[in-house]
C-alpha cells in the first residue's frame, strides 16, 4: 500500500487538490466507458521533435531519438505546426495543467519560438528539458516566455568538464551550455539543473560511473547561476529501472545538501534505496495514462514516457484534419487505454507511477463494493499540498 512508505514528490502532485477531481472521476467511472471519455489529462508531456544533437552515454530516450530509432516511425519528423496549435487551445480551454516539453533536443523543434510564445500567450505553464546548447539561440523567445511565471526550464548536465564531451558526443559544448544557463540566469529566469547520478553498479550494466564527478558538476552548476540541482536516480536505459546506490555513495551525496551558493535538491532517495524491489503490476490498466499521456512528433499520443514511438503502447493516432479532442473524447481511446495491459506491456519496466496505480485501482474497487473511496480520502486528507498540480 502507497501509505505503507514516505510519497515520493511525484506521489504528492499526483494526489494534490488540482488533480483529486480527476481521480474520483476515473474511480467512480468504474467499467463506464462514456464517463471515462470525458477526463481531460491533468498534463501533456509534449515531445515536439526526436531530433537531438547528443549521443549521451545511458541516454534513457534514446529508443526514440534520431539517432538511436528502434521502432518503425519517422524519427526525424517535427510536430505538425497546426496539431501543436491545436494542444495549445485544447490545454487553455480543457483545465490542462501544462506542457512538459522535451524529446529529443526540444529546441531543435522547427515552430519551437513560435510554441513558447503561444503558450505564454495562453498562460500555460511549461516545464523544458533541454541539454542547454541551444538556449542562446532562442534566447528572446526563452526570456519573453519564462519571465514572471511558474514556468522553469531544466538543463541536463550528467557529465563534469573533463568527460563531457567523450559521454555527449559533443564538442566544446558544456561552455555553450553554462553561458545559456548564465544568460537566462543575468535576467531572473529560473533555471534548474538536474544531473542523472551513476554510481558503481552502474558499469553491471554497461554504462558509465560518474558519482566521483558529483563535486565538479555541484562547482559548475553553482558557478553558472542556476537557481537548484535535482540529483536524480541513473536508470537502465531498457528496462527504466533505477540503479541502486551504495550506502556509502548515498552519504556522498547527502553531504551535497549543504552546499552553499547553490540548492541542491536529493528527491525520493527512498526510491534509490528500493530500487531492487519488486513490482506486481496485477492492476488491469494504467491509471496514471488518463492523466499524463504522451504526444510525440508523429502525432501519436502514447500511454507514457517509458513507451514512446512504441506501437502498442500509441492510445491514438491524430490524422489530417483531426483535433486532439477528437481523438482523445472517444470511446475508440479509452478502449485501447484499457486494453493496455502493465503486467503484459510494463512487466519489465520499473515504474515510478506504480504505488499511485496501486492505490487508484485499490480505490476504484472499493468504490465497486461500498460506493466510497476512503483509502484515498484518507491518503488524500493527509497531504499538504498546494492547490495546484505540481509536475
């Protein structure tokens, strides 16, 4: 049970007051297929491109970036100008909460200046993640979108200067990069960087160590003006699970959370020291598909960020002439959402959505039985949560 273990940050904005509608929604819903047609997503992740100009070392994307496509659909395609338009006026007129915008190298994207100021324009609140290299070149677009709102970009750096470019593929870059974060910073754009931490039992799976490189990245990020680091769990590339760390790599890291000059944020490290833990995935769907889905490049919507560009995984397809609602308000979709088995499709994916699932679906047949939900109820009354959906 989800209340068994303290929530994750995830856990917590999923069960915050802005989405608590949308979860008795689906509960009371039951097996209804025309009361499960009308929940809006809560949260669009938006992939505008898989075009990327890195070839990163455990590159958790990389099944469905250019470079590294697996799967039969056009890797180097951009988002269809009037589709991204036309999710820009369903999220302002459905209650989404917003965009998080990534790929590929979303700034890579060919409307991605005229994106972000549509958004703006339509007050909707945008997390970015971006490898940095190209935030001078977008950067009035970036200023003009990003200043005075909730909105925040997140810069990946994974890699300190001595091994950047051997793990990105790139050369020169990191300066581009700290001069990007650097110039958002000088005019009071909030910028987060998030550095993905691999610690020994990293090389069991082929990948890279950098846990010796922590010091060096938390000098860099310091040093460029960003507001915050996220030091976030490495994963194997195939399968999303999070490599364990050692208690000893674990303490390293925590010594960083009093670093001065700098917040340096260590989420969930719950989630690093149960990352051996199994997950029984017996629950018939994917709740957490009806609120974060995934649009992709080719228009496809897909069930979640561990299966883009998969096929079995696309909910729906937007084709000429279509609209999202459209495709998404249709009993075709959730029939499919439905059909989408997590003990078929996920059985080797470790899911950082897997308690919450637990806990709606729990909640879902006791509303079945009794009519109420107090499980959730309870979970729910004991968070303190802001009003609005964190993502």
């Amino acid at each position: 049970m989800i209340s068994d273990l303290a929530l994750t940050r995830k856990e917590v904005g999923l069960l915050s007051p802005a989405n608590r509608g949308r979860i008795k929604g689906i509960i009371q819903a039951g097996k209804n297929l025309n009361k499960l047609v009308s929940v809006a997503p809560a949260y669009i992740n938006l992939d505008p491109t898989w075009r990327c100009n890195f070839t990163c070392s455990g590159c958790v994307d990389g099944r469905v970036v250019s470079r590294q496509g697996q799967y039969h659909v056009d890797q180097a395609v951009d988002l269809d100008w009037n589709v991204c338009q036309d999710l820009i006026n369903y999220a302002k007129f459905h209650g989404v909460y917003g965009f998080v915008v990534q790929g590929g190298e979303p700034l890579l994207y060919n409307k991605i200046d005229d994106f972000l100021l549509a958004c703006r324009a339509s007050e909707i609140i945008l997390r970015l993640v971006t490898n940095g290299t190209q935030i001078i070149s977008h950067g009035e677009s970036l200023v003009s979108t990003f200043s005075g709102t909730a909105s925040y970009l997140r810069v990946s750096i994974n890699w300190d200067s001595a091994h950047y470019d051997q793990h990105t593929g790139s050369k020169n870059s990191l300066r581009q990069v700290l001069t990007g974060i650097e110039f958002l910073a000088q005019r009071g754009i909030r910028v987060v960087v998030s550095s993905v931490v691999f610690g020994r039992k990293a090389e069991e799976y082929g990948l890279p160590v950098n846990i010796d490189q922590m010091g060096d990245i938390v000098s860099l990020v310091r040093s460029s003006g960003a507001s915050r680091l996220y030091l976030r769990p490495g994963k194997v590339p195939s399968t999303q699970a999070m490599i364990p760390l050692s208690e000893a790599e674990l303490a390293n890291l925590e010594s960083f959370d009093e670093d001065k000059g700098l917040e340096v944020c260590l989420p969930d490290f719950s989630q690093f020291r149960q990352a051996d833990l199994p997950q029984n995935k017996d629950y018939p769907f994917c709740p957490t598909s009806f609120f974060r889905i995934v649009v992709g490049p080719d228009a496809g919507i897909y069930a979640c960020t561990s299966h883009r560009g998969v096929p079995a995984a696309r909910l729906a397809q937007i084709q000429p002439g279509q609209t999202f609602t459209d495709v998404w308000h249709s009993v075709e979709r959730v029939r499919k959402q439905l059909q989408f088995s997590p003990v078929q499709h996920c059985r080797d994916n470790t899911c950082d959505k897997h308690r919450f699932n637990t806990l709606v679906i729990d909640a879902r047949e006791e509303f079945e039985r009794s009519g109420s939900s107090t499980l959730l109820d309870n979970l729910c009354l004991s968070i303190n949560s802001p009003a609005v959906l964190r993502f």
